[in-house]
C-alpha cells in the first residue's frame, strides 16, 4: 500500500484541506469500525503512540493516536489557529505546521519570490520529515487558490521545489480559480503567474472554479427550500453553519463549497485506500489521462455531490449516475465536456457496481462524446467496493478535455484588461527578482497552452480512422 502527503498552502488550501481530514476520518471510522490501523488508513494517516517523546510510530494493531500526513503553510496565521482550536487540533503534529503573521498581501511576487527564499529551508524540511514516515510515498497532493498571494504564489513555488527534491514522486494539484466577481483586484495577475508555474511543474492539476461551486450551492439551496423529491437538510449537515441554519443568509457559503471539493478528493484517493475488483493507483491517472506534458489539466465531476449523507436527497438510478457525470451542472468548472473533444476519460466508481455496468454505460454514453481520432478508446476505469459514507454507489469523472480553454481564456483576457492599464503593477514591480518580463512570459505560456488546445479543437470534425490492430497471441 502506498502513501500521499496533502500540502495546503494559504487560506483556501488550509480550509478545503481541514474539511477534507474531517470527511477522511469520518469515512474511515464507517469503514473501520473495530478501530485497527490498516493498510487503508495507512495512506493518509500515522499510528502515533503519544508515551514515547518522539511520537514513534505504530505499524499496526490498535489506534492509538492518529496524524495526518500533511504539511500546513500558510504565510498568516488565522486559519491554522483556527484549525488548531478545532476538533481536528490533535490531528496534525505541529511540528507540520508553517506560518507566518504578515501575510502576502494578496501578491503572488510576496508569496513566490519573498517567501518562497524565506522559507524554502523550512518547507524542505518539513517534507523531508514527512516522506520520511511513508514506507512508499506516491504522492504530494497540493491544495491552494490561484487568486491570493500565499496559495498562488507560495503554492507554485513548492511545485519546483517537490520536483527537484522528489522528482519521481507524482505532484496532483487542485487549484480553486477565481470567479469573474473575485473581491481581489489582483486575482487576474496572480492566476497567470501561477499558470506559468502548473504548466511547468505539475504532473495533474484538477481545476475547480469558485463559480461552479457556488452555483451548485445555490441549487442545492433551491432543492431544499422547494422541497422537492423529499430533499432535506440533515440537521447536523457539513453545509449548514453552526447555528443550525442553511447558509443561504451568507453571500459566500464557503464551508459547503470547501466540502465538494474535500469530496472529490476523497473519491479520487478511494480506490487507493480501499479494496476494489479494479483498482486505480494515482500514477495510473497521470499516465493514462496525460497524453502531452503541459496538457494535464484534468475536469472533474461527480455525483452525489454530498457524499457524506450531508444532504437527504434520494438515491440516483446507477444509468442517471453515469449520465450526470457528463452533465454541465456537475462540472467542478464551467464547461461543457459533452461539446468539446476528449483527449481520455477516467470513471472512478465507489459501491455496488459490476464491471458490465460500467462497460454498459461507456457503450451507452459513447456515441454523444467526441474522442481525439488517436484516443478512441482513451477510457480508464477503475472500481472501489467501498461506497461513500450514506449512499450505496458515487461515480468521479475526470475528463482531459478540450472544454477546458475558455477557462483559460476568460483568465488571459482579464489579465489584459488590468495589464493594458499597468493597474496595481508597482505592488509586483517593487519585489526583488520581480520584472516586467516575468508578466509576459507568463502570458506567454498561457498562450501557447490555449493554442494546444486550438490545435486539437481543430481535428474535431475530422473523420476517424479505423486503423487495424495488432492481435495479440496469448
């Protein structure tokens, strides 16, 4: 059994990394009931037995104390010490924590060049301690934001330094977007600097986009309020807010938006951490959804959208599951997978579900999906018997899709309308190692990135071609 070390880098990556742990733990509590430390706790969790002074760790038997195998950054300090006060404190070893009191000022050039040098020693240690306690780590999940200054900018930095460190060791990224109405006026120059960085040293990266998220908040919140289908709220619900209320009255419901994306990750990590008739190892992801270097950025959807029973809305038909995977409203990004062409396609099952369910709906769905004329059986799939806490089956869909460029697109384009006015650029300017160029060539490679995509686009229409196969004898 393999290990993965979550690194949350600033406040939206510290948030959605707090919710995830929650939701990971819960999971495993369902499953393990008899509390043994096992393989699939093993991939996330340490056994720590908290008598000895270095906190050694126990390979198997009981549970004494668990601690997760994660790094928290996070350049202030708020919500770490939030995260420290909660009911997840004895969950993480503080000696896995950084922080900092000043912030970045919502300044990808603070974060990255400022930072980045500060605490590059630190950081490294850190995730030396922690390769240290896997006894095969496969991977670093990093979380952050691409708008602010900590997550964008100390973000990408940590990028570089995991590839030089731990070269053969997969790097997954899941970057939130900023939406159109983002509060940070800097939010456009950030994402692209950090763009140039995912491009150049992120095996995959699973964008999400805040608007997406919020959108599917605002439905959920139409569901219950019309009472429609026997859809409720459960009472102590992820998505309801302390108080007991919905968080409708909230502008932002983040708390229920940081819980989708805990869950794809949750689903995404499954089928390594439980038993499964077809299993599907992280570096499978990357190897078989990944056709070209730079084209690694992966669109997820999934359904439940509440894996954790948060939300009592009746089970969906198996067929209806498979079919809202490749609908635009359980995109975790604004696009539309069904109209664009797919690069390949993988389908993480969680529960009850043969593998002739899965080759029938493939058959099924085929005919509507266009797949790049080299690719057309570009399918992954894989099949976790573990079903998410309170449903019987969940499906994650991560689609390499060409859908995915007017995201890119939308982002090159507000970074020019602040950049033609050289708006707010003194704030970047003024940092050591900051220069104009490093604008441009961020513009640059997001360019060249949208003119791949172009590329593809283009071979739409073209006919396929049935080229005959190799039959081999066995």
């Amino acid at each position: 059994m393999t290990q993965s070390v979550v690194v949350q880098v600033g406040q939206c990556g510290n948030q959605i990394g707090c919710c995830f742990w929650d939701l990971a733990l819960r999971e495993h509590a369902a499953v393990n009931q008899k509390a043994i430390y096992d393989e699939a706790i093993s991939s996330f969790f340490r056994n720590v037995d908290t008598r000895v002074a270095d906190g050694g760790s126990i390979s198997r038997g009981k549970i004494c104390s668990l601690k997760a195998r994660a790094v928290l950054i996070d350049m202030e300090e708020g919500v770490v010490n939030e995260i420290l006060q909660g009911p997840l404190r004895d969950v993480f070893d503080s000696k896995q924590l950084i922080t900092d009191i000043s912030g970045s000022g919502n300044n990808w050039a603070v974060g990255h060049k400022v930072f980045g040098s500060l605490y590059q020693e630190k950081i490294l240690e850190k995730l030396r301690k922690s390769a240290e306690h896997c006894d095969c780590l496969q991977c670093f999940f990093i979380i952050h934001s691409m708008g602010g200054g900590t997550g964008s900018g100390l973000g990408t930095f940590l990028l570089k330094v995991l590839e030089d460190e731990f070269p053969e060791v997969y790097r997954f990224v899941t970057s939130v977007y900023p939406s159109g109405e983002d509060d940070v006026i800097t939010s456009p120059y950030n994402s692209i600097l950090a763009m140039k960085e995912l491009n150049e040293h992120a095996d995959c990266v699973l964008p999400i986009d805040n608007q997406s998220l919020f959108d599917i908040i605002s439905k959920l919140n139409l569901m219950v309020n019309s009472g429609k289908l026997g859809t409720a709220i459960k009472p102590k619900s992820l998505v309801t807010s302390s108080a007991g209320a919905f968080k409708k009255r909230q502008e932002k419901p983040f708390d229920a938006m940081n819980n989708i994306v805990a869950n794809l990750l949750l689903n995404l990590t499954s089928s390594a951490r439980f038993e499964g008739s077809l299993n599907m190892d992280l570096n499978e992801i990357s190897m078989n959804l990944v056709p070209f270097p730079q084209l690694h950025y992966l669109v997820s959807s999934l359904t439940p959208l509440y894996t954790l029973a948060d939300v009592n809305i009746p089970p969906r038909r198996l067929d209806q599951m498979f079919s809202d995977a490749f609908s635009k409203d359980h995109q975790l990004i604004q696009a539309d997978p069904k109209h664009s062409l797919y690069l390949a396609c993988a389908l993480m099952v969680r529960g009850n579900v043969q593998i002739s369910d899965l080759r029938r709906n493939i058959e099924r769905l085929k005919p509507s999906l266009q797949f790049v004329s080299w690719n057309q059986e570009g399918w992954k799939t894989s099949l976790c018997s573990v079903p998410p806490v309170g449903h019987s089956h969940s499906l994650l869909a991560l689609a390499n899709n060409t859908c995915v460029k007017p995201t890119f697109i939308e982002l090159k384009a507000r970074f020019r309308r602040l950049y033609k006015k050289k708006a707010h650029l003194h704030h970047y300017l003024q940092i050591e190692g900051m220069e104009e160029s490093c604008f441009t060539e961020a513009m640059s490679s997001l360019s060249t990135l949208i003119e791949e995509y172009n590329q593809l686009d283009a071979t739409k229409c073209m006919p396929t071609e049935d080229v005959p196969r190799l039959s081999v004898a066995i």
